[in-house]
C-alpha cells in the first residue's frame, strides 16, 4: 500500500445525498483487512461527526466519530484557539451550532456577535444574509467554513456554502477566511488529531479542495470522479495546485488498484 493513512471525502466519494456510491462499503472494507487505516474529512458541516457516523453506518460502513473530521469542527477549533470563548453569529446549520459550543463559543444574534461563521445552510434567508452582512460590516471578522460552490447529490447538484457564502462576502464587501479544505487550518486539525505521520493518500471528488489540499500538505492526491468532477474538467492544461497523483472512477476502483494490487 502507497499510504499508511487514507483520508477520504464524503460527498462525492461515499454517497451522493442519501445515496450509496456503488462499492464504497467494499472499498472501506478491502482497505481495511489489508491493514490500511482510513478516517473521512468533509467540507459540509451540515452534520455532526456522530451524525455522519450513523448515516455511514446505515450504508454499511462502520465507523467511529472520532474518525471522522467536518469543517465544522475545524472552524470551532480555529475559533477557539484565535478568539478564545467568544460570542459568535452563524449562517449555518444547528450541527455547527454544537460544534461551536462544544469549544465554548456562544451562539448569539448578530448585534453580540464578536465574529461571523458562515457555512452550509439549507434555510438560508434573506434576513441571515442581512444580519451577517450587518456583524461584518461593523467589524466583525468572518469565517467561512469552506468555499464548495455546490455539493453533489442524487438529484444533481444542490447550491453549497461557496454560494452563501459568497453572497455575504459581496454583500459585506469582507473576503472570507477560509478554514476548510484545502486551508491549512485543517491541516493542522487532522494532525492532531490522527497524527497523520508518514505517507498519507487524499480521496476526494473535487479539484479546487480536496485535490488542492493534497497538493499543499504534501499528501497523494487521489481524484474521483463519482461526484463533482468529470472528465471534462480534466481536460486541458490544470493548474498545478489542481493536478491529481492519480485518476479513478470511484473509491472501488482506487481500493481495487493501490491498496489489493499491491
């Protein structure tokens, strides 16, 4: 095996929505009776880590919280570790709520706010984009949890945190800090919190994240191409941030060929 730890994406990669990806509990699996450690890192904080673990485990795969990371947790650590038990305002869903608050951070409206932490959010209104807007604008630092444009689903794509977040940061003329992937912010959570020492291989379905993670933490990228990326966005001349170790169509075929084949 290539690697000594496998960190794999979620959306895209193991499921698309409440949908399985065909092979990816084999692949889980396989990875595992060879030896190989796997842990899950995904941008959508939508769900807490416990959360995901009960979606994988209805799919078929078992695995623990404490091998799964979102950027949700890496935001509450940043958080934390920069401001210390302050008072934030969210734009996202209630798993980043007690992601927060299980740092100490308050949840506040945005007239307490000392800082904005903007995210996935499936109720996102006209009114949270004006009271982000608002905390920003009176100086209030905003944090985006991660920047995907959309995240895949059965259906298609569905509008991601990028695209709200996005909307605050036009809004509130304020570039969001990014802690997701590919920030080195996660980086520093994935080491501490799985050591992540020796070789490491990335999964993932996306170029301008997991791809670009891989690139900058000195881990093999491994593209995917089961949920965001497709052929055609391989064709022409990548930036260099963007180009994959190695191309698969899904994880199966990356288990089948990098960790059985060898």
């Amino acid at each position: 095996m290539r690697c000594n730890l496998i960190i794999a994406d979620l959306d895209g990669v193991v499921y698309r929505g409440e949908s399985p990806i065909a092979g990816a509990a084999d692949a889980v699996e396989m990875i595992r009776r060879s030896g190989g450690k796997i842990a899950f890192l995904t941008n959508n904080a939508s769900s807490t880590a416990a959360e995901y673990s009960d979606k994988l485990s209805n799919m078929g795969i078992e695995v623990s919280p404490g091998h799964i990371l979102t950027s949700g947790i890496v935001a509450a650590t940043y958080v934390h570790r920069t401001m210390g038990k302050s008072k934030a305002y969210l734009v996202g869903s209630e798993a980043l709520a007690r992601e927060m608050r299980r740092e100490g951070i308050e949840v506040v409206s945005s007239d307490e706010a000392e800082v904005v932490v903007a995210s996935f959010d499936r109720e996102f209104t006209y009114h949270k984009l004006h009271e982000a807007m608002r905390a920003v604008r009176r100086g209030c630092p905003l944090i985006a949890t991660n920047k995907d444009p959309t995240v895949p689903s059965e259906s298609g794509f569905v509008p991601g945190a990028g695209s709200i977040v996005s909307a605050i940061e036009v809004a509130s003329g304020v570039t969001a800090l990014t802690v997701g992937k590919p920030s080195t912010h996660t980086k520093d959570v994935v080491e501490a919190k799985w050591g992540a020492a020796g070789r490491v291989c990335i999964v993932g379905d996306r170029l301008d994240t997991d791809i670009a993670a891989g690139n900058l933490y000195g881990w093999r990228s491994i593209l995917v191409l089961s949920g965001s990326t497709g052929p055609s966005d391989l064709a022409g001349d990548l930036p260099e941030q963007h180009r994959p170790s190695a191309v698969y169509d899904n994880l199966y075929e990356f288990s089948m060929k990098e960790v059985i084949a060898r």
